[in-house]
C-alpha cells in the first residue's frame, strides 16, 4: 500500500466532502442583505466581497452602493461595471436599472435598443417597475423625473389591487429605497401579499423567516413558504426545498423528498441542484448509486460556469486513470472484499472515509474526521479545513488477476 499526502488529493476530498454535505445554504449572500437592511453598509460591502463570488445578487448591491456612495467612495464606474455583470447573469433588478440608465442616457451613452433589450428581460421575470416603464416609452415618456414618479404611483396602485408581481416589486422597492423610504415592515408586508402567487417573493420570505432576517426566526413557516414557491416551478426554490428536506430545516430529514426537489430543479437548470444530485447519485445518498449519470449532472452544471462542478468533475476524471504509484498485491480484500460494484462507493468508516472508483479506491483517514460532521452552527465549530489537517492517504490499487 502507498501512503500519500499530496495537497492535490486533499483537495479531492475536501470537494467530495463539501459537496456531499452540500448543501449548506448561502441565500445569494443573506448576510450582505441583512448588513444592507439595517444599513450597515461596511458589514454589507465585506459580506457581499467583489460581487463575483457573491453571484449576480451580491453584484447588484454593491453596484448600488457604488452608484449611490453607501459606505464606499461614490465610483460611477466600478457601480456600472458591477450593474453590467449582474445583468448579463440575469437578475431582473439590475436589468431593470440598467435598461433605465441605457434610455435616460444616465451615466452611459443613450442606447434604445439595448435599453429595451434590459428592460423586456426584467419585464419578463417579475420586476414591475419595468413592466410600468415599457408602458410609459410606448406611450410616451415626459421626462426621467415625470416617469419614475408614475412609476412609484402605478406599482402601488397595482400591489394594492393585489397584482401578486407589483406586490413583490413594492416590497423590494421598500428594501433599497427606490422611489419610496427603506422600510422594513412595509417590505414584509407585500412579500406576505405576494406570496401565494408570486415564487420570488415566497423565497424571499422563506429565507427571512430561516434566517430570522427582520422576522421572528421560524423554520417551520420558512418550510411553508418555501415549499409555495417550489410548487411554482421556480427552480432555485426547488434546489433550497431539497436542502431543507436534506438538512431537517422545518421538518425532519428526509433523504427521497430531498432527492425528488433536487431532481426537479436539475431538470430546469439549476447549476447548484444538478451538482448537489450528481453528488447524491455518486454516493447512493437517499437514491441509487449512477456514477455515469452523476457525470452528466456534473458536465451540465460545469458547462454552466459552475465553479465548484468544474473542480468536482476535473478532480474526479484525473482519477480515473492511472497516476504513477506502485499497485500491490490482492488490495481487494482491504476495503471491498465482498462486496457488491453498485454499493456506495463513498462512505465513512470509523473515522476513514473510503471512495472506491473500480480500478483503484482512496482511503483518507485522520483522528477527528468525525467532527467534520458536526453541525457548523455550534459556537466552538472549527473551519472544515483545519479538521481535515494531519490525516493520510492511502491509494489502492487492484491488480489485474
């Protein structure tokens, strides 16, 4: 047998592990929502970090902050970059904003098409402030202060004639004081009116009340609302449904609701949900194990630019071949005598974790590997990475007979 430590292949367990235990709940960076809410601007510009690596959500805010000089430097530029980014990756309020400026020639050069272009994509995906504007162009504008001023009119005379996706527009409207103050209580107030009908605004609430974000925590109502927006057909609700049944958030753990969820999100597109079902499949956690399925899964979140699928995949097929390490002899009887090729081929023993790829297995152990499974949430809680110091490696390989 030949012991190996390479930080490579550390790696290849931490990604297993991280991903097996997925499904940890980021809420397109809640913690930077929160700091924004209460108007801790310097808490919400480390959370939401260069707005990359906080997604499409965590790009928009900070363009905000850029553009209107919350707790940074005003920099016009930087906010329009940051706005443009956010865009491109589909989040109808930055579209919105963007296709505003594009019209009024506010900040860039005035472009019809491409405001108009912006403005369809967030028309089309909930924000009512754009369904309103495109309106307004068709019929007429009467100047940028003239129109954003019938704009605040026309969306709450809509959410009050209970139009479930104004109901939403308002209640983010509250959020970043647009046209109307930042108000808490108010945006809480239409995301609850909106809920039944809109899928945004009851994942929005759902996350609140997990988080106890401006709400009483209460996971079980989180659960509720959550399974509404699901039923929606809104895949990333689907996706954070699964992790809820996944993780016991609001009820108890249930391994097949939660495959079915992740299932129905991979299937519409979801990056994080086709990773995490991939995982699932390549473990035999709460479904049967299909590594060339769990493949596919993976190859359809990679090709979306998913960071951590492109890692899990890159790793795993750098395995499948044969690295430059002595076999031994019979190694079969060490870990797999016995057993049968479709068992789970990641597993935990003792306080060893065993991945058995067919041709070869690796086998990680370390004194408290165990720990690595406590829940994270506990005060004294250490990073994943330092409880996965000091362990060893063993690569086995079996040998033609």
């Amino acid at each position: 047998m030949k012991h190996v430590t390479s930080p490579r292949l550390l790696l290849v367990i931490v990604l297993m592990m991280l991903a097996l235990m997925p499904l940890t709940v980021s809420a397109d960076s809640m913690e930077g929502r929160l700091a924004y809410r209460k108007g801790d601007f310097a808490a919400a510009f480390r959370e939401f970090g260069t707005g990359v690596q906080s997604g499409p959500v965590g790009s928009y805010f900070l363009a905000l902050m850029y553009l209107r000089g919350e707790g940074v430097a005003r920099n016009e530029a930087r906010g329009l970059e940051l706005l443009r980014i956010s865009a491109d990756e589909g989040y109808s309020a930055a579209q919105y904003l963007l296709g505003q400026r594009y019209y009024y020639g506010q900040g860039l050069p005035r472009d019809m098409g491409q405001a108009m272009s912006y403005l369809l994509a967030a028309s089309a995906d909930d924000d009512y402030r754009a369904h309103v504007l495109l309106k307004i162009i068709e019929k007429g504008s009467r100047g940028e202060k003239k129109d954003r001023e019938n704009i605040v009119v026309t969306v709450k005379q809509k959410a009050r004639s209970k139009v479930a996706d104004a109901q939403y527009t308002l209640a983010f409207m509250y959020l970043i004081g647009d046209g109307v103050p930042k108000d808490g209580v108010e945006e809480v107030r239409w995301y609850r009116a909106a809920a039944a009908k809109n899928a945004r605004a009851a994942f929005m609430l759902s996350l609140m009340y997990q988080y106890g974000e401006g709400i009483p925590k209460n996971t079980a109502e989180a659960l509720r609302l959550m399974r509404i927006a699901a039923q929606q057909d809104d895949p990333r609700a689907q996706y954070y449904l699964g992790t809820f049944y996944y993780q016991g958030i609001g009820t108890q753990i249930d391994r097949q609701s939660a495959v079915a969820w992740f299932w129905k999100s991979a299937e519409n597109g979801f990056a994080e949900a086709q990773l995490a079902y991939g995982m699932l499949l390549l473990s035999g956690d709460g479904v049967a194990v299909d590594k060339s399925q769990a493949f596919e899964w993976f190859g359809k979140a990679a090709r979306q630019d998913n960071a951590r699928a492109k890692e899990v995949l890159r790793e795993l097929l750098a395995y499948r071949g044969q690295p430059t390490i002595s076999s031994i002899k019979d190694p079969v009887t060490v870990i797999t005598s016995g057993k049968h090729q479709n068992e789970n081929p990641l597993r935990l023993e003792g306080k060893g974790v065993f991945l058995d790829q067919g041709t070869f297995a690796l086998k990680f152990s370390m004194p408290t590997l165990t720990d690595a499974y406590a829940p994270q949430s506990q005060p004294a809680a250490r990073p994943l990475l330092e409880k996965l110091q000091g362990g060893t490696f063993d690569i086995i390989f079996r040998t033609s007979q």
